[in-house]
C-alpha cells in the first residue's frame, strides 16, 4: 500500500500513528489532491510485538540467540574493517539442573529470570545480553579492550557467585563457568 507512515503526537501527550496516501483528484479541471488519513496505531503496534517476538527469549525478555548470532555477525564484519576490539563473553550456570531437578520447572524458569535481572544489572549500555538457550547466556561487548572484558568478566562471575537462589523453603548457591 502506498503513502507515507508517520507517528503523531496528541495534546494529552500520549502517541497515534497515520496512514497518509494523496493523490491528484482525476475528475475536475482545476487540479486539487486528495488526501486519505487513517489511524494505524493498532496494526503498528501489532507489528512492533511481533518484531520485538522475534528478536527476544518469551521466558527472560532477552535477546534471543537468532538475534545475538545477528548482531555478533555484525560487529565480526564491521571488525575487520574498522580494526575496532569486541569480546564475545559466553556464560553457563553451574548448578541450574540441579534446582530444575530437584524443584521443578517452574522454579528453573524463575531462577533463569532473577540471573537475566542480575545479568542485565551488570551491563554496559553498549553490551548485548541474550539468553542462547537453556541456562547459557552470551555477552557480546563492543568496543572493549580484552583486560576490560576480563575485569567485566570476573564482576558478573563473582556477582553470581554471590547469589542465592531461594525456592520455598529452599536455597541454592547459583555459580557460572
């Protein structure tokens, strides 16, 4: 569908998106246009969650793996050109099978959504988090210098470390290799 899609702003502030196609009317001598406006803020917002579906883990809301392979393909291009260093940090949690075990699911998923909280709390805001895929994390930080990706490295390892996950009655020490 032709015309032009733009974001408009209300007077209460709030955000609403239009459809705008215009055209020369073709049935009158003296030439004027025609405009058509329709209100498409549903069908973008509908199409923004599917967008943000596809890039992101359902359970922890992270990046997800297809997205992460993405960006770190990216900046692997981007690398060689520019001379720029990036460090790929890769994250597995050391007794996650042992509480998906012996409590259950749904205190696994839980467990993996409290080290998403704690993880993103440790980011750079030029870092990308993403959950790969069962209890693996990846950190992909841009433009980081190999000493400060250990030093990153080591605060996300001994943040963990410190951790304890509590289930009912329950506590678990969570580490990460």
């Amino acid at each position: 569908d032709e015309g032009l899609e733009y974001r408009k702003t209300r007077k209460d502030g709030s955000t609403f998106w239009v459809h705008l196609r215009a055209a020369l009317d073709p049935g009158v001598k003296t030439p004027r246009l025609l405009a058509v406006c329709r209100d498409i803020t549903e069908r973008r917002s509908l199409e923004e969650q599917l967008a943000h579906q596809a890039t992101h883990d359902t359970l922890t809301n992270l990046i997800n793996r297809r997205e992460f392979e993405r960006r770190l393909q990216r900046v692997l291009s981007s690398s060689f050109e520019s001379g720029d260093e990036h460090v790929l940090c890769f994250l597995d949690l050391d007794h996650f099978k042992v509480v998906n075990d012996t409590c259950g699911h749904v205190a696994g998923d839980d467990l993996l959504r409290q080290v998403a909280a704690l993880l993103q709390g440790q980011m750079r805001s030029r870092d990308t988090l993403a959950r790969l895929g069962g209890d693996e994390f990846g950190v992909l930080m841009e433009y980081c210098s190999l000493d400060r990706a250990v030093r990153l490295a080591e605060k996300i390892r001994a943040t963990l470390a410190e951790f304890l996950f509590h289930w009912r009655s329950r506590q678990f020490s969570i580490g990460v290799s």
